[in-house]
C-alpha cells in the first residue's frame, strides 16, 4: 500500500479558475530591472542568477540585451492545485471592463484576448469573452506543470512558529508550502480557515446562458441592460456569431440555490419574460444547453470586509473567496484580475532582494500579504457596497428604501461608470 506522500513548494495557489490562473501568470510575469556585472551575456535564461534574488523562492531570469543595466523578467514560481480533472469553464462567458484589460494587459494576454471578442458600446474598453477563452488563454501561458489537477485541499494548517503552512489532500497527501494564496471561489476552505464570516445568500438567481447565431446576429456591437418588473436583462455580444444573455430576478427563500437541467432553466427564464420582444424570446429559445447555468447570488457584505486582515501568517485570499459580490456590476472577474496584479507586486516589493534568514523571509511574506489587503480593501469595499445597493433594487423593498438607495448611490458613487476606469497599476 503506497503512503500518502508530502511536497514541498514554494507558494501554492488553491483553485484554478480565473483568480488562481491570473495570480499565478502575474507572479510569471513579474518584471524588474537589475544591473548586471557583465558586458556581454547571451540572450537566453540564466537559471537562479546570482545578480539578484528573490531570497527563499525559486525563480529565472530573461535577459533581453547585452549591457550592464538588463530589462529582465523575473518569474516567481507558483504552483496551482485544482480539484477538476481538467480546465474547466463555469458561466458561459464574462464581461469584461476597462479595468480588467489593465489587468489583462499586465498579464501580458490582453492583445490575444481581443481578437476573440468585439469592442461594445461602452465608456472605456468593454468587451465580453468566452470564459473558456480567458481561462485557455492565461492556462498556455504559464510554464508547463504549473497547474495540478485532481488535487482537492481538504483543510490548510499553520505552523506558528516558522509562519509554514501544511496543506491536506483528500487524498492523504500533503503540501508544506511557504505561501497559501486562496482563490478557490464563494466556498472556500482557504478562507474558512482564517475565520472569515461565510458568503450571504440572496433572494436573487442568475441565469446565464450563450446563444450562437451561424449567419450572423442582429445586436451589432450593443450592450443592452433591461429592468423590468425587477427581472434584470442584459445581452452582450461576443462577436458576430455568439452573445451572451443573463438574467435575474428575486427567487422565493426556499429554492434550493442551484438547478442543473436546461430545460428547466430555460422554461423558467421564459416564464419571466413573456412580455419581453419577441427577438428576445428566440435569443433564449436557441441558447446553447451546455452553456446554460442557474444559480443563486452570494455575496460577502460591506459590513464582513472592514475589520478582517485577511491573512494569518502567509495564508490570504482573493477574487471571490476574499470578496464576492452580486453580478450586477460586472466586476467580480475583473476585481479578482486586479487582486492578483496587485498581489503579485506586493510579494515581489517586499522580497526583491535579500539573503537573510527564513525567518526574515516569513516577516517580509507577512509584510508583502499586509500591503496587498491594505491596497485592495478600499477598492473591493467601494464594489461591495455599489453591488449591496443594487441588489436591494431587485429586492421586494418599501419604495422610500429605493429611494434612500439611490440618494445614498449619488452621493457616494457618482456616475456609475467611473469604478470601470481603475487602474490597479503595474507589476
């Protein structure tokens, strides 16, 4: 009987959706620039250099020209434990604003993603992506073994004394690591293991679904939100071909939070709708079944996220295990981009250079997972509080509540745009 075994890595990153493949490609991707002693070095990659290091991590140089002062791209080598067997695409497709071509574009993937969708009508860069795309896409982009799959974390411990993090397997294996990154998603064990509050359920349920159009569809380059009778409408073109269609409405307390069957889904979706256009009857009529996915919103409320440190040790979260919110922004994807751009910058500030001990290393780990939540809280707390208020609107609320929730979205938010133009800057 073979023994349950255990690793050893560096920084492990739990969950392989688009917040686990985003934080492990902006590690990758991190950049600096260094001086070198030689003149005259070959064009290639020089394996743990010794012209500058990130102390304790493992990691590679790119050099790009022969001088004393080199532009290198500096990788930090990250491993990415995911439950599925394979790569997988939950949601159909994913708005995308602004913001989360910044993040895109940091990643180094952006240009590729735009030639799978068009630009829509929208302040700013706004396109909407197969979500199996935008996952394909940064998974190649990563060096190869990057991305485990099979492997479920079951439960995460820290050691106190060395800051260590022990990972369990439900397998019996484990994974001693130096860094515990959370990004597996509104369930997560990461986050349960630093004592955060558990997601909210709404009243509200999403529906969302692709439909493909093979002469062409007639929404041209729209981007169409609709409310009506508190059911919300939105139909986003991807390109000529496919547009993704969602819906939401309040859902009686009793409904079970998730159905599977496509019929069902969209015999639903029309019962809600039938006194929408008839285009946009046929929009859902022919949705793909394979696309189609119903679920109920969770959300972390504003209230869960002003006192949490959100890191033990070197244990912290991000995208929707640190900070997820109803759709009705379209952020949740693009904040999660932005938490790993953000992330990634942090950890390589903090370790840039050094040779002290692993004690020093956990200290600046620590430091390093402090600026990062100290950064993102003031960003996902604007987001949580906007998706709080909007989700009160397609609630059954006395109208003086509406109101005071669109005084209060006034003052404090301004034009509802103005949150898709942020910048989470460079790595």
């Amino acid at each position: 009987m073979e023994l349950p075994s255990n690793k050893e890595e560096d920084i492990v990153i739990v969950g392989g959706g688009i917040c686990g493949l985003a934080t492990a490609l902006a590690l990758h991707r991190f950049e600096t620039t260094t001086s070198i002693i030689s003149q005259h070095l070959t064009i290639g990659c020089l394996l743990n250099s010794d012209a500058i290091s990130l102390h304790g991590f493992d990691n590679y140089w790119c050099v790009c020209a022969h001088a004393r002062k080199l532009c290198c791209r500096k990788g930090i080598k990250s491993v990415v434990l995911e439950r599925s067997d394979s790569l997988h695409y939950p949601g159909a497709a994913i708005a995308i604003y602004a913001n989360g071509w910044r993040a895109l574009d940091q990643m180094g993937v952006g240009t590729k993603l735009r030639s799978k969708a068009i630009p829509l009508q929208m302040k700013g860069e706004f396109r909407c992506l197969r979500r199996r795309d935008l996952i394909e896409t940064m998974a190649e982009a990563l060096p190869a073994g990057t991305i485990r799959f099979s492997e479920r974390v079951i439960g995460v411990q820290m050691d106190k004394l060395t800051s260590y993090s022990t990972l369990h397997l439900d397998d019996g294996s484990t994974i001693t690591t130096k860094v515990v990154i959370g990004c597996d998603g509104v369930n997560s064990i990461v986050a349960n293991s630093l004592n955060l509050n558990p997601p909210k359920l709404s009243h509200i349920g999403t529906l969302r679904c692709v439909t493909n159009y093979p002469d062409e569809h007639n929404y041209g380059d729209a981007a169409i939100r609709v409310m009506k009778n508190r059911l919300h409408l939105g139909i986003l073109p991807i390109d000529k071909n496919h547009v993704l269609w969602f819906i939401s409405w309040p859902q009686p307390p009793g409904d079970s939070g998730v159905i599977r069957d496509p019929k069902l889904l969209r015999e639903a979706a029309l019962d809600q709708m039938k006194d929408f256009p008839p285009e946009v009857i046929e929009l859902v009529n022919n949705g793909d079944p394979e696309s189609i996915i119903y679920t109920r919103v969770k959300y972390r409320a504003p209230w869960d996220l002003l006192f949490p440190s959100f890191r033990e040790g070197a244990i912290t979260v991000a995208g929707d295990a640190m900070h997820v919110m109803g759709p009705f922004m379209g952020q949740g994807g693009a904040s999660a981009m932005e938490d790993a751009v953000v992330l990634a910058r942090c950890l390589a500030q903090e370790m840039r250079v050094g040779n002290g001990s692993s004690r020093q290393l956990q200290t600046n780990i620590g430091m390093a997972l402090d600026n990062y939540v100290k950064e993102r809280r003031g960003r996902i707390l604007r987001l949580s509080i906007q998706t709080y208020l909007r989700q009160l609107l397609q609630t059954p609320v006395p109208l003086v509540v509406k109101l005071v929730v669109f005084a209060i979205s006034a003052v404090l938010f301004g034009k509802s745009q103005n949150d898709t133009q942020y910048d989470c800057g460079q790595l």
